[in-house]
C-alpha cells in the first residue's frame, strides 16, 4: 500500500526578537562650509548593509544616514545643509536563527535631533528600533490517496492551507524629469532635497507586480544672481511593474514597497539654463505571494481483511482568515512655540506613518501609532527666515479579523496615502493625513496527519471474536464511520443493509451489522 502525497510550500516563523538602541555621535562641519549659527531641520534613515544569521545569533550591520538644514551666523543667514553616518553593529539573540533563514528586518527611527553643541559640531541622537523575524521554508507532505491495496476504506477531511507560492525581492528604478516653472529662478545650488512616496497601490497580475503612486519630490535651492531661497514642490505619479515568475491574478499578496533612493541631478535645459531636474528613485518590493490550497486530506483508514498501523505526526500549518485594505483618517491642529516668530508661508509638509502597537481583539486587529510631520515655513522675521514645526499625529485603527486570535500570524504594512498642511493662522497649522493598512491574517493550525502506514495479517483470534452478524444500538458519540471499521464492514454495506440515505447517526438508532471478510494478501 503507497500513499499518495501532495506537498504544500510554506513559510514559518521560528522565532521573534525586538532591540533598541540608541545612536549618538557628534558631526564636525566640513571646514569648507560657513559656521552654524541656527538648527533649521533634520532627518535620517537606517540604511541597512548585513544580516546574518549564525548559531542562534544575528548580527546586523548597518549606519544611520542623517541630513541637516541649517542657517549660518552671519547677519543675514542663509541655509546651508550637511550630512554624515553613524555606523552600527548589533547582535540579536535568537536561539531558533540559523545559517540559511530567511531574516526579516524592519526598523523604525523613534526621533532623530540634532543639537548645535558650538558654531562647528552638532551633536546627533536618535533611537532605533530593529525588529527582526526569523523564517524558515519548509515542506509538508500530506495524504490525499492510497494505490496498491484494493479495498482499502479512506475518511479524508477538507484542508485548506495558504502555501508560499513566491517569496523574493526586487527593485523597480523610476526616472523622471522636472521643469521649472518660468516664475522660478534659475537654480545656482541644491540646499535641501527630499523626496517621499505616497498614494502606492499594489495589484498582482499575471506574472507580473503592478505598481502605481506618486512621488512628492520638494527641492530648496539658491537662485542665481543672489537671489533668496526659492523652493518647488511637485508630485510625480508613477506606473511601474516587476516581473514575477509564478504569480497568477486571484493569489494573496503580502506586498511592502519601500523609497530605498532618490537621487536629484541638475542639468541644463535648451538655452543652457540649469532649470531640469531628474530625478532617479529606487523602489524596494518585498514580496510574498499565497496561494490558497484546498485539498481532501486522508485523516484515517483501515482495510476489513487486514490489519493496517498507520504512523502519525502533527503538521503545522496556517490558513487564510481575511486579505484586507483599509483606510484611516486623521487630522490635528499644531502650533509653534510662544517665542517663536509667526508664520509667513507654509514651504513643505512630510510625514512618516509609525505603528506602535498592534493587538489581536474579539474583532480583529487594533492598531495604534501616529503619523510623525515636519512642516518647513517661511517666518515674517528676517533673521529667522526659515525654520521647521514638528508634531505628531496618533491614530488608532480596527482591522477587522473575524476569528483572528493568539495564534494568529498576520503582515501589516501602514503608508502614508494622502498629507495636507494648511495655515489656519500665523501660529497654527491643520494636518489631514489618510493612513492606508494592508492587512493579511492567517490563522495557526495543526492537525495529526498520516505520514506511513505498514500492513499485516489479521488477528484470526480476534476476528473470530466479532460476531458475524448482530443488531448494534448506536451510541450518542458514534459516527458510521467508527462503527463499520470496528465491526470490519464498509459505511457503504450498513447504509445498503439498513436502507439509511445518509451516514449520519442518531443515538438510539438500530442498525443490522454484517461482518465483512475481506480477502488478507498472500
């Protein structure tokens, strides 16, 4: 006898571990650039180089790349920027990380700040938060048939198991170019520089990751001729595939787009005027593609002429709960300090999406974080040209997850899709901000599943001790099932005996019971 296996592709978690940490370093101003007089703005990013998994350790290598806006201390300031790393090196326990996991990475900057420690150093803090998961791939063989045993009597029940069809990474390169508009001067020298993605949809189709967005690219620059400083924001929508062998449309995504890169070079335009901006960005895809099996799984079996020991082991394994996409509306009022001047002009908005806290609920998932904003504004006093609001948005979130629970393994992805800033007063600003939640929740399951099965002559001793006929009185926990391999007959022969059109079973219920003796292999 030979069971018929079917194999399901997966992916499993072995194990978790969260590490904070705190970068701190002090930067020295290139000699070449002016003395700083005045922090104006700062941002950083965790630029990760190596993680590598060894004997229940991860060591993770990376650096913090910070940039800052600063205004000289001469009497009429001008802006001026700077950037630098902080390296780092990390260790993570792990006691399941070995050679050859798959290691998921995610970190989150809590705050960076920059001090002004004299008119040449800055001092720059921040706390990073690294998340690391590590996974493994594994394969689990299940019984769907048996061949070679004619007369064998299988029960199957239904499996539906969300197997790993694609697991990879990719990167998309997204090139444009920008104009200036013929109000704006011509560009002497790029001051500050950042670009953000918002707006992302991700669709899957036929061997291929559909992907579209825009780029909100904001350009502070010095114009010829000394004129002030002149900015351009601009938003770029964006339409771009990757190719992936082996997705199908009606598959489950678990897809993170990330801005690994943008980088802004200025040329020239036709008269030789430096007013084209291009614009070359770097897309990272993580992607994880299911494909939900559904599958009639052999959950036990038996033969009337013979003796069949069927060998048991429990198989892990998840199944799809809800694939959802949903939305989350914020809006908050913030205000500059009493000491500071008011404000002339809103320059730029950015924003970052932060998940603090996600918990498994009665009704799905609550999801807790806040929306982290910088607004650039143009103030009314001349010696404090430019200087930068920050605040924070917090929002809470219900995804719902039917039947999610603690078992649950579930992949979010928090974006940001839409950020306004506008002036409600010379002290006040208003942000509306609209959090898109990606969401896809399985559900931990195991279930003992027949890996083997040895066959052997029947005990005729025993078998003798059935009677061959006999009236049976069910009990309120049978199942026909139960009753015919115990008494060495088919659910087929009891429902042809007693006339029964289906096999459920009523406690009380008589049945005629005949015992079946099937021929044992020679």
């Amino acid at each position: 006898m030979e069971l018929v296996r079917r194999t399901i592709h997966m992916i499993r978690q072995k194990g978790k571990a969260v590490s904070q940490m705190t970068l701190d370093d002090d930067y020295n101003i290139p000699e070449a650039m002016p003395d700083a007089g005045m922090i104006v703005q700062e941002k950083g990013k965790i630029e990760i180089e190596e993680v590598k998994a060894e004997n229940g350790r991860v060591l993770i290598r990376g650096a913090l790349r910070f940039f800052i806006l600063y205004m000289d201390d001469a009497e009429e300031g001008s802006l001026h920027s700077v950037k630098g790393q902080i390296p780092f090196e990390e260790n993570m326990n792990v006691e399941a990380a070995d050679d050859g996991d798959s290691l998921k990475l995610d970190w989150m900057l809590e705050d960076v700040s920059a001090v002004l420690i004299n008119s040449r150093k800055f001092g720059i803090k921040t706390v990073a938060t690294l998340e690391l998961t590590v996974e493994e791939l594994k394969d689990e063989e299940v019984p769907i048939a048996v061949e070679g045993t004619e007369g064998t009597q299988v029960k199957t029940c239904p499996l539906s198991a969300a197997a790993l069809a694609v697991r990879k990474r990719d990167t998309s390169r997204i090139k444009d170019e920008i104009i200036l508009p013929a109000n704006k001067p011509n560009i002497r020298q790029v001051i500050w520089q950042d670009v953000a993605m918002q707006g992302t949809e991700l669709r899957l189709a036929e061997g291929e990751v559909v992907m579209k967005g825009e780029l909100v690219v904001f350009l502070l620059y010095e114009g010829e001729e000394g004129a002030k400083a002149s900015w351009l924001e601009q938003v770029l929508p964006f339409n771009s595939r990757v190719d992936v062998s082996g997705c199908q449309e009606g598959m489950l995504g678990s897809l993170k787009l990330e801005l690994a890169n943008a980088d802004l070079e200025i040329k020239p335009d036709y008269d030789g005027e430096l007013r084209v901006i291009n614009i070359d960005a770097v897309l990272e895809l993580d992607i994880r593609i299911y494909q939900e099996e559904k599958l009639d799984m052999i959950c036990d079996l038996y033969h009337p002429g013979l003796e069949i020991t069927p060998a048991v082991s429990s198989v892990e394994y998840e199944s799809l709960l809800v694939s959802n996409a949903s939305k989350c509306r914020v809006s908050e009022r913030l205000k500059t300090g009493s000491q500071e001047p008011p404000i002339l002009q809103l320059c730029h908005g950015s924003g970052e999406v932060k998940v603090d806290d996600c918990t498994v609920t009665e009704d799905g998932i609550r999801v807790e974080g806040a929306v982290q904003v910088q607004i650039l504004y143009v103030t009314a006093d001349d010696s404090h040209p430019m200087l930068c609001l920050k605040g924070s948005v917090p929002f809470e979130h219900q995804i719902e997850a039917p039947g999610a629970g603690k078992d649950s393994v579930y992949y979010l992805h928090a974006s940001l899709e839409q950020l306004s800033v506008d002036m409600v007063s010379s002290g006040e600003v208003e942000v509306k901000a609209v959090i898109q939640i990606n969401a896809l929740v399985f559900a931990g399951k195991a279930l003992k599943c027949i890996t083997d099965v040895t066959e052997s002559p029947l005990d005729l001793e025993a078998l003798k001790a059935l009677p061959g006929f006999l009236l049976y009185v069910a009990q309120p926990s049978d199942t026909l099932w139960e009753v015919a391999k115990a008494y060495r007959t088919t659910t087929e022969r009891i429902c042809e005996l007693n006339g029964l059109a289906s096999e459920e079973l009523k406690a009380g219920q008589k049945l005629i019971l005949v015992k079946e003796m099937g021929k044992s292999r020679e």
